[in-house]
C-alpha cells in the first residue's frame, strides 16, 4: 500500500471512527487533516464544493489536537477532527460569502453558536464550502462561485441549498458539515450524494450567527456520512442559546444511547398521499426495500394517507418567499443586479404578496400540525418517503435561468418531498437506500414527532447496520476519475 493510499484510507473513517481513534492516539488529527486534504486535491477540481480554504488555520488547530492528546488533557468527543461548514456561517475574523456576490468581501465579528459548540467538543474548521446564493435554490447552481457538481456522475445535481456539504462529504474530505434547511437543504443533498443528513425539530439548535433565510423555516444541523456521525454532531450542537430566544429550553438527549439497532414496537407509515406523486417507479421500489430491511429489525410497516398537505405546500410557499423578501428588501432596491436571475424571479414576488395571506399561512401553523400529529402520529411513530421523488436531474436539465420550458417544474419537483416538514417543523433525516440507472444516490426520508430526533435517528442507524449504501465511495475518489455518464432517457 502507498503512503499515499493509506493517508487517502483514513479518509473513509465514519466521523465517529475517526474522533474515536484520535482520542485513543491511533491516529493523528493531522493526520486525518492530509488525508481528507488529499481527496480535496483529487476531487474537488471536478465537484467544486469548496469556496474559501484555510490550511494554516487548520494546520496549526490539528498540532494543538495532538499536543492535547499527547499531554494527556480532556478531550471532547469530536477532538482533533477537521471539518468545513456551508459557508454561511459566522466565525470572528473569517470569511463568509453566502454563496453570493454581495457578501464576497463579509468578515463577521461574531461566531455562531453551532460552530462555538462544535468547537468546544473539539472539532476545527479549514474550510467554507459551496451553496446556493444565500440558500436559495435545492439543486446546487451557484452562478458567482460555480454550480456543484454530483461526485457520483458530474453533470448532475448536487441537491441544495447545502450543495458543497454534500459534495464533499460524499468525495470524502470532510467528516461532517453543517448545513441549513429552510425547504429541504440537508436532506437534498444528503440523497443527493448519497450521505446522512438530519434536520431537527425546529428550534432544537440555535441559529445564532447563522445567515437568516426565512425566520420561521430555518433549521440548522448536520450532514455525515452516518445517522450515528449525525447524531454525535447534533449531541453537540442541539439546546437551548440565551442569543437565540427562539432556541427550546429543553434539555438534549443523549442520541448516541438511543442507537441500539433495535426497532421492536416502531411503527412506520410510507405516506401515499402527496409523497409519491409523480414518483419514478426505481426510487419507489428503492424506499419499499428499504423498509422490509427495517421490518427485519422489529418495525411495524403500513401505508398512510396525510391529510391537509395542500394547505401545508401552499402556506409554507408564501412564508418562505415573504420572509426571504423581508431580509432582503434593503438590497433588493440597492443592489438588484448583484442577484441572479431567478433568485430575483424568486423574491420580488415575495413583496407582493399580501400581509394577510402571510398572517393566514403563520396563523394557521399550529392548527394544522395539532391536528396533522393527531391523525398520522396516532397511527405511526415515524412517516417514511423517498427524499427526492424522481431521479435526479441533470444541473443543465434544472437551469432555470436558461432552461426551456418545464425547466422551472423539473426544479421545484426537487424539494417537493422536504418542504412539508419545515411548515410542519417536523424532525427529518434522510439516509441512502440505494441508486439509480444513472449510478446516483435514492435517499430514504423518515420523520418524526416534534423533538423525537433520537428515534429518527435510531430508525436510520438500524438501517445503516443491515446496510452498506451509506459506505459506498463515488468515482472521483478512485483515480484515475472516469468520464462523467451520460443521462439514461
């Protein structure tokens, strides 16, 4: 084996691995550091998911983690590993573009919290990575600092807003990354790459110094290579932030002790209703053995029919375009050419929507999760759908600002399965189950009760147990990189 094989092998660790073998001294965390730095140098000319790199930053953080680790000092749990954010994330002194032109040149002054508790439990950051201009659209097109391409078949999407994070997540070099998820932007990218990626309940981890999308929506959490890395990250993140008063005062479990393997009593419901229309029939199939191998681990599988999901698609549109609108207005009248095309097409609307359909859409957020909960949850524990309902599309297939027509419904028909739980502010992680004709990731979705993320992760770990999507490596990992396919018809 080359030494450069074996750096470039300690860049398959799950996250938990690799925290585990710093803190007992197996490896180094500059070690894990060049390894991951190899597989950026390998893949990333042809996946574009970086926007800044820091290397000295990172360089010195990864000798003080083995300083500590030699010295014999506490350690958190995620000591000495190295890690890059969507860079819309707030750290004193460091860039953060937004993916977008108009915060090119932004130095905060301040850190998010996120990336604050992260860093307390021990992980370093070296790195921003790509997105969608200010969160803005779930296929990873970014016309400022290039689209993100898919590491299992390049000219396809990456799935957004968190486009980088799932890109180099599933090219292997970073362990974890945060993510937002305003309509689906961890969970689309996770199916996309073919990683794990939850959104919490809504206010379980604060989003201060998180760039703001939409007040009501937002979600901050994390995408890695396994429901147990994800859970190990949002242990970290999760709980109440005295600089987000929106944040719950509720205490954090421990979700690393609800992975037990163990679904005995579980019930599962794939929702028919709304999820699956227009479903490609291998994504179907997909999700479907997905759930027999969770019935091989004591769930109860059912078919569930989801009431109100009209309602739920129409209000959760007009918030999110109103409240993007609200936080933009000041460049919008200022700075308009320094947006996109269709992210202007996106948020002028949002100014002229009416203020009581904005107060409709909020007013009746909590009526119809009360009485969504009282009709599904009584039935299931856990609702299961594809992630994405089709597969995936080429970026050129989903350019809405060149596009032909129909290009506009190929893009929306992205975040059709993920929208939902953001009005609903419904736990959701989405976990790999398999791959399509084109060689490209099916993500499972499950969701659960507000605050139930320990059973959704519990549910995707079982399957990760009996499963081994989550672990496969894409081609631009294994050089030489092969040409990328063509688009099965």
């Amino acid at each position: 084996m080359s030494a450069e094989t074996a750096t470039t092998d300690l860049a398959t660790l799950s996250l938990a691995e690799a925290a585990a073998a710093v803190r007992t001294g197996a490896v180094t965390s500059r070690a894990l550091l060049d390894a991951c730095r190899a597989n950026r140098a390998r893949a990333n000319p042809a996946v574009n998911a970086t926007i800044w790199i820091d290397d000295p930053a990172a360089e010195a953080a990864a000798a003080a983690a083995d300083a500590a680790v030699a010295a014999g000092a506490p350690l958190g749990p995620l000591h000495g590993v190295p890690m890059a954010h969507k860079d819309m994330y707030y750290q004193a002194g460091r860039p953060c573009s937004c993916g977008s032109l108009i915060r090119k040149d932004f130095v905060p002054t301040t850190t998010a919290t996120a990336l604050a508790r992260l860093s307390a439990a021990g992980a370093y950051v070296w790195g921003g990575l790509n997105m969608a201009e200010f969160a803005q659209n779930p296929t990873g097109h970014n016309r400022h600092y290039g689209d993100c391409h898919n590491p299992w078949n390049l000219p396809f999407i990456t799935g957004g807003s968190s486009s980088g994070s799932g890109a180099a997540l599933a090219a292997r070099f970073t362990y974890a990354a945060l993510g937002s998820d305003t309509g689906g932007s961890i969970r689309l990218p996770a199916a996309a790459c073919g990683v794990t990626g939850i959104k919490p309940t809504q206010t379980r981890v604060s989003r201060f110094g998180a760039m703001p999308l939409s007040f009501s929506l937002d979600n901050v959490g994390p995408l890695a290579r396994t429901a147990r890395d994800c859970a190990l990250v949002l242990g970290a993140i999760a709980g109440h932030d005295p600089n987000d008063p929106t944040s719950a005062d509720l205490p954090v479990p421990d979700y690393t002790a609800a992975l037990t393997g163990d679904l005995r009593g579980v019930r599962i419901g794939l929702a028919e209703t709304y999820f699956l229309d227009g479903a490609d029939p291998d994504v179907v199939a997909a999700v479907e053995r997905a759930l027999e191998v969770l019935a091989g681990r004591g769930a109860t599988i059912s078919r569930i029919a989801l009431p109100l999901m009209n309602a739920v698609s129409a209000y959760g549109g007009i918030i999110s375009r109103v409240e993007a609108a609200t936080i933009h207005a000041e460049w919008l009248r200022t700075r308009p050419g320094h947006y996109s095309t269709h992210l202007s097409g996106r948020m002028y609307p949002g100014l002229a929507i009416p203020g009581a359909y904005y107060i409709e859409s909020l007013s009746r957020r909590g009526p119809i999760l009360r009485a969504f909960a009282g009709e599904v949850f009584g039935q299931v524990d856990l609702i299961a759908s594809p992630t994405i309902r089709t597969r995936l599309p080429t970026l050129a297939e989903t350019d809405i600002d060149h596009g032909p027509p129909g290009t506009e419904e190929r893009f929306l028909a992205v975040s059709a399965n993920t929208r939902p739980f953001n009005y609903l502010g419904l736990p959701a992680i989405s976990v790999p189950c398999g791959f399509d004709p084109n060689g490209l990731p099916i993500g499972l979705q499950l969701a659960g009760r507000p605050f139930a993320e320990a059973r959704v992760l519990a549910a995707g770990d079982a399957y990760q147990r009996d499963t081994d999507w989550h672990a496969r490596l894409p081609p631009v990992v294994a050089p030489p990189m092969p040409a990328a396919r063509e688009a099965t018809p």
